[in-house]
C-alpha cells in the first residue's frame, strides 16, 4: 500500500476531532479521508469507497464504537478500524478485539507515537496501548460475556418488548403487570447488561 495513507476519523467531538485531522496533516504520510460525527454517518461516507484506516471513537451519541465496528465488519469494510477512546476498562478492550479491532489506543498517546503507532498498523501489526495491552489475553468473565444468560424468564421477556421499542406502559399492558414493576425489571436488567440507557441494551441483545 502507497503513502500517504488515507484516514477516516470518528469522533463526536469536535475539538478532539479538530486536533486529530491537524496532526495526520502534520505528517506526510497521511492524508484525511474525511471525518464523521458518529456510526452513522461514518457508514454513509464509505458508501462509494473506502480509507486505509478508520479512527474510530468508542463513547459516542447514538451507536457506539462497538455498534459501529461490527456495522462496517458487516457491510465488509476492510480499513484497518483503529479505536482511540479514553477508555481502559478491559472489557472494552477485549470486546473490540474480538470484535474485529485492528488497534485499541488510548486518547492519552502522545500524538508522535499515535502517528508511529498507525504505521506500524499500516505494515500488518496490531497495536495497543501499552496500558491496556495485556487484557487481550484475558478472557470475559461470565457475567460479563453473557449476560443474557442470567436474566430471569420475566426478565427476558421485558427485554424482548424493549428491543422492539415498547415503552414501559405498553410492556406492563401486554404483561399484565404494574408499571412500577416494570421499571424495577429495567433497572435490574440495565445494571446486569452493564448498559447505560434502554437503547444501549436492546441494541447489545440484537446483536447477542
């Protein structure tokens, strides 16, 4: 593959974002592809053609790095995905290397390393933070690889509603049961996803 290399950058923020398409300029052997706010509307730019290497951020406003990265492995996105976050929970770590991540750095890099280290991705290495870089030897932890698995019947069922974006009245309609009761299924079903928010978790169970 040619210099300069081609990168697309995602990131919702747009200072980070800023200041990461002013450093690849800085260095000759990359060029920008272009930069997206989010998953969705980095798929969108990658309709006609693709970069060398996708940047991609993981805490984003509606679909998530994780979400993002197995959306583009499905529409057969080959760029080399490199995830840059702030992020250094193993989970994390391991989930996107399983995923099919062909980095995890941390936003905290020095910018020198981050340009060397996407060049070594560039010659077929896989790159991680130094920090992080023994959790992709470590396995999930039960709970944590599948957590559905654990859910009750009941629970189960509440989740099925909210994956099809039934909101809690028509959940306890259909179930003939309180709505009250229907909250403490969600907040029982979000600290056992370890999900933030009801779109979070009922996209990770359609995924599942």
């Amino acid at each position: 593959m040619s210099k300069p290399y081609s990168v697309l950058v995602v990131d919702d923020h747009p200072l980070f974002r800023r200041g990461i398409c002013q450093l690849l300029a800085s260095d000759d052997d990359f060029t920008l592809f272009g930069e997206a706010t989010g998953g969705l509307d980095a798929l969108n730019l990658l309709q006609s053609q693709e970069p060398e290497i996708i940047l991609l951020d993981l805490n984003m406003k509606g679909m998530t790095g994780l979400d993002t990265l197995n959306a583009m492995r499905q529409e057969g996105v080959t760029s080399r995905i490199v995830i840059l976050t702030v992020s250094d929970a193993k989970t994390d770590v391991v989930k996107l290397l399983r995923a099919g991540a062909d980095g995890y750095l941390l936003k905290d890099t020095e910018p020198d390393l981050l340009l060397e280290q996407l060049k070594q991705i560039m010659q077929g290495h896989r790159v991680i933070s130094a920090s992080v870089s023994d959790y992709q030897f470590e396995p999930l932890a039960p709970n944590e690889e599948d957590w559905i698995a654990q859910l009750t019947p009941r629970e189960l069922q509440i989740l099925q509603e909210l994956a099809e974006g039934k909101s809690n009245r028509d959940i306890s309609e259909k179930l003939h049961i309180s709505e009250g009761t229907v909250k403490v299924h969600v907040k029982n079903l979000l600290r056992k996803a370890n999900a933030k928010s009801r779109t979070e978790m009922a996209v990770r169970y359609l995924h599942h």
